[in-house]
C-alpha cells in the first residue's frame, strides 16, 4: 500500500489549498481515510477522517468549519479542501488509511496503519 498526498504549498493567511491523497496497492472501498499534521517541535495531530462510504466525517475542533475532507463513492483520492488558513495550519500534513474503525477511534493516530510522505503547508500572516 502507497500514499501520496499533494497540494502543499505557500499561502497567505485567509487563503485557500486543496490537498490530495493517491493510493495504490489495493482496493480501498472497504478503508477509513485520514488527515494528520505535525507542526515544528509538535506531535502528529488529527485534522479530519472520512469513513469508507463518504457517508461519515469527523474533524478536530481547530479546523471545523474551515476545512472539508471528502471522496467520491468511497474511491480514491481523498481530498482535504482548506479554506480560511491561519499561521496556525502550518505544518507538514500526511494521509492516512486503515480498514474500518469503530467511529470513536477515527482521530486516533494509531487506528491507521497505512501512512503517505507528507506535503508541507506553510501559511504566511
């Protein structure tokens, strides 16, 4: 299984990027998908999870109402659209994959066992 998220780039705050994650290896239909991000000096954070339907999403408090992760009929890629970006989204942010988790488990980093390389979002203020 690979991953390959991309989209990163420089941005001025209040801007826009839209993130994606490619993968390959195997069928996903049946697999949870995931944004994580790690900031200078800081822990890997959930961002937002998508569950392998599309049906249902789950986001971390910081980003709700600004960022929207979706896929279309449970196919890949997955995509992370970032709106409002604050100096405070900056960070590397990674794709992540497992097969289905119980709900409760969906921002939990090590619910997902599949991980891609990361693509840098860097917002200016």
């Amino acid at each position: 299984v690979q991953l390959q998220a991309s989209g990163g780039g420089l941005v001025q705050a209040g801007d826009s990027l839209r993130l994606s994650c490619a993968a390959s290896g195997r069928t996903f239909r049946d697999y949870d998908m995931a944004w994580f991000r790690q900031a200078p000096g800081k822990e890997r954070e959930f961002v937002a999870a998508i569950r392998w339907s599309g049906g249902t999403t789950k986001y971390a408090d910081s980003v709700k109402g600004r960022f929207t992760i979706s896929r279309d009929n449970a196919k890949i890629p997955v995509y992370l659209q970032m709106n409002s970006l604050k100096p405070d989204d900056t960070a590397v942010y990674y794709c992540a994959t497992t097969p289905r988790v119980a709900q409760s488990a969906l921002g939990l980093l090590s619910s997902y066992d599949y991980w891609g390389q990361g693509t840098q979002v860097t917002v200016s203020s």
